[in-house]
C-alpha cells in the first residue's frame, strides 16, 4: 500500500496539525492515519504493535509526510496514564491553574483575591479562565498591573464591587 492515500477532496489541509491516531497498526486506523498524513498533519500513530506501526510511519515518512509510533495499549488504563504522565507538555502558553471568576469553583475572585484566604491575591498567567486568542506575555503583564490597582486601591471603584 502506498505511505499515504490522496487527500480526499472533503478533507481540510491539516498542515501544522497534529493528530493522534489509535488502533493505527490496521484496518480503518491504519488508513485513517495514511489520509491524516496526506492532508498533512503529523500523524502519531499508537497501537500494541510496534513492528506494524513502525512499518506505517516508515511508509509515511518515505512519501513524505511525517509520523511517529506510540506502542500503547489503549485497553490498559495504567499504560495510557505513563503515556500522558511521559509525554504530555504544557508547551509556550499554560493558563487557567487558578481560574478567576465568581462562580463557587474559581480560585480567585474577579478582584484576584483568593477565595477563602485573608489578603492573597494572585498575578500571573494561572487566573486566567481561559487562554487568550493570542500570546500569553501582554496580558499577564496586565494582570500585574491591574492587581496593583486593586491591592493599592487606585481602582477602588472596581475593587470596591
Ligand atoms: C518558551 C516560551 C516562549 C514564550 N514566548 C512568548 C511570546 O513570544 N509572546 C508571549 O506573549 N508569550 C510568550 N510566552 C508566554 C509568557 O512567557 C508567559 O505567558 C508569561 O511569562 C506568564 O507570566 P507569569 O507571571 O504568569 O509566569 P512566569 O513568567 O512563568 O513567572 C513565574 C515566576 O515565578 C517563579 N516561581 C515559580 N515557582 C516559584 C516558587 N515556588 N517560589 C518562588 N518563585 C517561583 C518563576 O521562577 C518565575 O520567575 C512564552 C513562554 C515560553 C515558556
């Protein structure tokens, strides 16, 4: 079989996307995979099999596209743990650890104040509900400065809320 299937006409361009696939040592997994490939995402491809994916992604890789093998038993919970625990990265742009908002779940309040913890305000990246569209840098510096406003009182009228 070739390394990869043309890319089917509904398909997106998947380029600088990149896609897990299970079960990828046959069948539909296997040539779902090979379509990924060939929309242009980068395919990890797990299954117990390593031999077989390890064929799969030399094939991929000879048609150009790129891939790499995963040996994961998707049965085993304890397996799929290590393999999140081993692989899985927060990468440029990690938020939300301690989320503001005003619901009961939120970690600070929209005054950053702790919830529940006399005069600890938090500044940083982490109360931010959710990550931004864009990078990360600008608006933790505004959370900073924002905090100052409301720990000094300059912003008395938000604070004051
Ligand atoms: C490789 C990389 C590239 C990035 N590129 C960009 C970019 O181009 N543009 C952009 O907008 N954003 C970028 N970011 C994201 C940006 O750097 C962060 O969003 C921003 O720095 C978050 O600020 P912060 O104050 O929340 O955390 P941080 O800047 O991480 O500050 C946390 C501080 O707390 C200190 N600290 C941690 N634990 C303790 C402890 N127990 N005791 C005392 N001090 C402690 C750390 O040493 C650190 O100084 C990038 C991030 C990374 C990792």
């Amino acid at each position: 079989m070739d390394g990869m299937i043309e890319r089917p006409a509904a398909f997106a361009d998947l380029t600088g996307r990149v896609a897990f696939v299970t079960g990828a040592s046959s069948g539909l997994g296997e040539r779902f995979a090979r379509v990924l490939a060939s929309c242009g995402a980068k395919v990890a491809v797990a299954a117990r099999r390593k031999d077989r994916l390890d064929a799969l992604v030399a094939q991929i890789t000879a048609a150009g596209g790129t891939a790499f093998a995963i040996a994961l038993d998707m049965g085993d919970d304890a397996a799929l743990d290590q393999m999140i625990r081993n692989r899985s990265d927060t990468v440029y742009h990690p938020v939300g650890t301690a989320r503001m908002g005003s619901d009961a779940d939120a970690v600070c309040d929209p005054q950053l104040r702790v919830r529940g913890v006399q005069g600890l305000y938090i500044a940083d990246a982490s109360v931010m509900p959710r990550l931004v569209s864009g990078n990360t840098n600008a608006p933790a510096m505004m959370i900073g400065e924002r905090c100052a406003r409301f720990i000094t009182g300059r912003d008395r009228k938000t604070a004051a809320a």
